[in-house]
C-alpha cells in the first residue's frame, strides 16, 4: 500500500493514470473538473481514482492509498459505506429525479433543523457554493442592505461576489481575485482579516446601516486549520445583533463534523443563517442554507427572494445524506475527530 503522505510527485509508475491525464487535457481544461485535483500545489500529475472502500482508495493503476482526503470533506463514512451505498441503490431503483417534491428531503430537512437549532427552516441545493449565494441573496433581500463582509483566509466557494482578495488597509473594498469577475461584482464585498476585532469595529461604526451580512467560517479550514478566538466570534455575533446585520456560519466544513450541530453548537454562538454542503450530502452533490424562520420566509415562492435548481432535493442525493448522518447518530462526534486525529502520523503505515 501506497502511503498518501508519502507520495512524492515523480515517485510512482502510474501509466494508466498518466494515459488518461493526456486524454483529459485535450478535452477538460486543464484536465480537471475542479482545480485543486491538478496537484499543481504539490507537484506532479493527477491520479485517476477508481474505486474506494472505507479508508482505502484505488487508482487506475491498481494502487492502494490510505485516503486522508476524502473527497475534502464529504466522506465521513468513509468510501462507499455499506449503508450509505444500500441506501443510494434503493432510491436508485426508484428514479433519480421527479422536479417535484419528495419525502427524503422532508427528512433531511427535518434531521438538519433538529441537530442545529438556528436553521429553524433549510432549502437543499447543489452543491456548497450555490448554498453560501442563496444564502447571501436572502441576507441582502432580509436587510434590504448591499454590503457583505467576509474575511480573509475563508474560502466560501467559487460565486462573483466572493471571489474577493484582500487589499491594503483597513477592511478593503473587494477586489476580484479571478479574472472574470467584474469589480462592480464584488464592489459591495468587504474582506477584513480574521481575529481584528479592533478592524471590525471601525467597519461596522462607518458602515453598520449598509451591512447586510457578516460571512464567516466560524472554524476556518481553506488555509490550513485556524481556530478562532470564541471572543472575537462572540464581539461578530455581538456587532451584527446591534447593527441589524446578520450573521452567517459557513458550516461547509465544520457542520455535521465537529458535532452534529457544528461549530455554532461547540462554540455556543447562535448565528441567523448557516450554510451546509460535503457531510450533509454524503459524498452526493448537496448543500444547504438555512436560517431563522422569518428570514427564510423571504425565499421564493412564499417571499419576493427567488432561487431554485432542478435538482435541488435531489432522492438519490438526500438518500445519501440522510444514510450519512445516520451513520454518525450513534457516536459522540463532538470529541472524536481530535482524538482520531492525535497521533495520526505515528499510526499512519509507512
Ligand atoms: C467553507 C466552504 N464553503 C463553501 C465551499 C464551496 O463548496 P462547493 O465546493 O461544494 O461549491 C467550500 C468548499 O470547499 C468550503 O470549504
């Protein structure tokens, strides 16, 4: 077996994987569907993955990984867990889309509000970026305020308005940091450093009244692990209450994997909304905003806020994601992935 955290670029023989790398440049971009599975930041090319059973991973190659990634985050169970596979297969047989509603998203939604109480109400989408912009739509349409504030080093997906880079100064109006991005796209984007709660102050004393939202990953995970001071969450919480602004935990990440009430529930910091994506769809493409009731009461069809996917909702996906978080109900998650992650270099075979 092949030992993920030993893998050097170069230092393997994979001519299946390198054989369909070729091909793939020559049809998707850069031979990839998302960019970080070029291992352009690591060095090399990329291995075509085959199949994966619990912790293990196969290439086309035929070589066996300990797989630390797991597709970043949203295998909790593990590869093709059996229950989570059983459950895919059912909804399966049954059809794999109807555009109308189904009793497996009633449940999910269901499961999602009972574990993390302040998405009193959840709307499913595709995938965690689509989650963080409706998310933010509603925020603006809630407030009836243009400004967003996010912080640097937090990655809340790939929409126009947050693809923002951090300039010089004091919280810096939004610059895009994609071509593509028009800066009348981000012109109403605030980006502040993380832990500058003194930074935070200034912005909200100027600009309070035109604050519809403060995003953030309340345990920041998309540049390297950086856990926040609980105070300088706290003094965000504090801000936004005072200001009429509301307060979004992008819990992509940290939702249903530091506990099953995420960050907000370790932290005990009730935000107004929340996004979910990775867990919750069990390695199936899903994500989710939720929030207070009377904020998600302005969503389309029942308020003026609209937004919809055809495949939103999806049997099969939330099939997925409800055999996940059954499969964590029966563990303590809240203390076990620090204790499964101390020691891990020792444990992991060489
Ligand atoms: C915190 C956070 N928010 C949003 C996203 C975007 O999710 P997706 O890649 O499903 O669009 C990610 C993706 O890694 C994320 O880590």
């Amino acid at each position: 077996m092949t030992n993920a955290l030993n893998l050097r670029a170069g230092a393997m023989s994979t001519p299946r994987s390198d054989a369909l790398y070729e091909r793939a440049c020559r049809v998707i971009p850069g031979g990839v569907s998302s960019p970080v599975r070029a291992f352009r930041a690591v060095g090399g090319t990329p291995l075509f993955m085959e199949r994966g059973a619990g912790a293990r991973i196969f290439d086309a190659d035929g070589r066996e990984y300990l797989d630390l990634v797991c597709s970043w985050g949203p295998l909790i169970a593990g590869h093709a867990h059996p229950a989570v596979v059983a459950a895919i297969s059912g909804a399966l047989a049954r059809g794999t889309t109807f555009g109308a509603p189904c009793a497996a998203e009633v449940e999910l939604a269901e499961r999602v509000t009972a574990a993390y109480p302040a998405a009193e109400q959840v709307r499913f989408v595709s995938s965690g970026t689509e989650a963080v912009m409706s998310a933010i739509r509603v925020a603006r349409a809630f407030t009836s305020r243009d400004l967003i504030v996010k912080f640097a080093g937090c990655y809340h997906g790939h929409a126009d308005h947050l693809l923002v880079a951090a300039g010089s100064g004091l919280a810096t109006f939004g610059k895009p940091s994609s071509a593509g991005v028009p800066e009348a796209f981000t012109a109403c984007t605030r980006v502040l450093a993380l832990d500058d709660e003194a930074a935070l102050r200034t912005l909200f004393a100027r600009d309070g009244a035109r604050i519809a939202a403060v995003i953030i990953e309340p345990l920041p995970a998309n540049h390297g692990l950086l856990p926040q001071r609980r105070e300088f969450l706290a003094a965000i919480r504090e801000l936004t209450s005072r200001h009429g602004a509301l307060l979004i935990f992008d819990e992509v990440i940290s939702g249903f994997r530091l506990a099953r009430g995420g960050a907000a529930e370790v932290l005990g910091i009730r935000p107004d909304m929340a996004t979910f994506g990775k867990v919750i769809g069990g390695g199936m493409p899903v994500g989710a905003f939720g929030g207070a009731r009377r904020v998600m009461a302005r969503l389309a069809p029942d308020g003026d806020t609209y937004q919809a996917g055809t495949l939103s909702g999806n049997p099969v996906a939330m099939a997925a994601g409800l055999a996940t978080l059954d499969s964590r109900s029966s563990r303590s998650s809240v203390a076990s992935p620090a204790a499964m992650a101390t020691g891990l270099p020792e444990r992991v075979p060489a």
